[in-house]
C-alpha cells in the first residue's frame, strides 16, 4: 500500500494483528508493541483493540491489561505505534443461535438486560480507564422489552456506542434499539445466518434505518462485491470499512488453535474460516489497507472517496480530531 494513499487509517474492529491476539491471557508488552508497529507500518494510525465475548471477569481483565500497556506506550515515547486510545467490545451480549453468533463461544454469551449490562460496565468503565468506545450487541426482542431498550441506553448514558451485531433482531427490534441509542451496525452482512428469508431480516431494516452508521469488511471473503457496493450506495456518508484482523494477518497458511473460535483454518487464499465449517469466517487474516485496496479495485467510489471509508467517516463517527490533524503521524 502506497502510504500517500493512506495517511490516517482508523480501524474499529481489531482483534489482533501480526501473530498478536489481544485476547490471549499470553499477551505481553512487547508482543503489543509489535502488533502496533506492524499496524502502523500497514498505514493504520488509529486502532481500536477488540475483544469477543468471554466471561466478564475475563474481559475485564483484558481491558486493564490493554489499557496499562496502552500507558505504558506513552511514557516509554514510542515512535511510529498505532494509537490505541479505545477498545472495542464484540460481546458478549450478542445472539446465542447458530450462524448470528459466528465464532463466538456460546458458553460465555450473554443475555441483555439492564442488570447484567450495569454490572459488567461497573467492571468494564473502571479496568478500560473509561475508554471502551463501542459494545456489539444482539437487538433481539427489543421491541417488547423495556429492559433490553433500558440496556441500551446505560450503555449510550456512559459514552459508549451501542452497536447492532451478531444480531437476528426483527425490524421492529432495530427501530427500538436505534431509539433507545444504537448507532452503528457491526460488520454489515456478516454474523448471519447462511440462508435468510430474503424480506425479513436484520439486514434491509439496518440499511433503511437512518440513524445507524454501518461497517463493513471488505478483505474479499466476508461480502461479495456486489452486496459491498449497495451497501455503500445506500449509506455513503455513513460507511465504514473495519478489517476484523485477527492474529492471523500476515501469518503463513495453515491450521491454527485460537480462543477465536478454537480450531480454525487459513487457507492458501487468505480466507480464516473455523475447521470443519468453511463457511463460518473466524474473522480476517489481511489488515484495513488490503480492505481499502479492494474497495479502490471494485471500485467503491474514487480512491478519495474509498479513503474517506478508513479515515474522516470512522474519525466523525467516534468523535475525534479531523483526519488532517493526525497527519503528523505519518512522515
């Protein structure tokens, strides 16, 4: 990737990178500053480090540890690191059923409500430094439950986007969960069911829904062209392109065992799928610049346009600077 091209990537959905898992319990600090140089040097100058659904206690412990090493970064001054000032939570309120809950640990799923999101949140906050950013989450029955929209809104009252994935919530779900605060849906398209019915399903409700941004994963494996480029014509002022990266970005082909989704294979062609279910993806093996070359090539828009999807459209969405102010990243 020509780095003109891409002077500030943002990447909201990072699960690893470089042979780094941020959710092994053997994350150290300098397998962490590996994983945030190779994002660098691959163009990413703002990540946000995503953990899947695991116990609560377990996460929580992710996060402080994450977080103290995020610390640490800063007062060694390293040079040319990703930033890694927000975290993502890809769980574990999300659908238990088969297809929406993709690679996810169905044994540490949990069902949304207002007493279990307080009280992982009562953890989660305090560990985080108060820096988890977003929290993927199934919408499932918001529509007749008082509780599950009340869930939502703790999550929204916190500074925290309340996101729709993993999700075989109903349209008149969605609708509830974007009144209750739900703003953005989690990788568009994918952590479905292999056969939808083709009106109803969680996908043309999300899309008609304009207060949802989207994010979409563009590596070649998890959409095809042709859904990649409704998906943006439909919500070009509010797609983003997220790459799903697991450890497994840039490693050789092969057969590996990770907590995302045990036993997993990746193949010659790039595509990570669990072993024995090629169609069950275990997230991505290429990082947000082979999304972005990819969105360039079917093509998405102009190269201008295609940048806007990994650099202003995820900076406004989370809140921060304007992507000119964090040029001076790049040299």
């Amino acid at each position: 990737m020509n780095r003109s091209f891409s002077p500030c990537m943002v990447d909201m959905q990072v699960n690893g990178y470089a042979g780094v898992d941020f959710n092994s319990e053997e994350l150290s600090f300098e397998s962490y500053v590996h994983a945030m140089k190779a994002l660098y040097r691959d163009g990413v100058a703002v990540a946000l480090p995503t953990l899947i659904t695991n116990r609560v206690d377990f996460m929580t412990r992710r996060l402080a540890l994450l977080e103290s090493y995020r610390i640490r970064t800063l007062e060694e001054n390293l040079s040319e690191v990703c930033k890694a000032d927000y975290y993502h939570l890809e769980g574990p309120f999300i659908s238990p059923n088969d297809g929406y809950r993709g690679a996810h640990p169905l044994e540490f799923v949990k069902e949304l409500s207002a007493d279990t999101v307080r009280e992982a949140l009562d953890e989660w906050i305090p560990a985080s430094g108060g820096r988890i950013k977003i929290i993927t989450l199934c919408c499932r029955g918001c529509a007749d439950s008082v509780d599950k929209k009340t869930a939502i809104r703790v999550i929204a009252q916190n500074g925290i986007h309340p996101a729709l994935g993993h999700t075989d919530g109903t349209a008149e779900d969605i609708a509830a969960a974007a009144e209750s605060g739900a703003d953005l849906a989690t990788h568009l398209g994918n952590a479905c069911a292999q056969l939808l019915p083709r009106h109803h399903n969680p996908i043309w409700p999300i899309l008609a829904e304009p207060r949802l941004w989207i994010s979409i994963i563009a590596d070649g494996f998890h959409l095809p062209k042709e859904m990649l480029q409704v998906f943006h014509a439909v919500k070009p002022e509010k797609t983003i392109l997220v790459s799903d990266a697991t450890q497994f970005a840039g490693l050789r082909p092969g057969t590996y065992q990770t907590h995302i989704g045990g036993e997993v294979v990746l193949t010659e062609q790039g595509k990570l799928h669990v072993m024995g279910h090629p169609n069950v993806l275990a997230g991505a093996a290429c990082g947000l610049n082979a999304g972005l070359e990819n969105a360039i090539r079917i093509p998405l828009g102009t190269p201008e346009e295609c940048l806007r999807l990994v650099s202003h459209n995820p900076l406004q969405f989370l809140g921060l600077s304007s992507p000119s102010s964090h040029s001076s990243l790049y040299h």
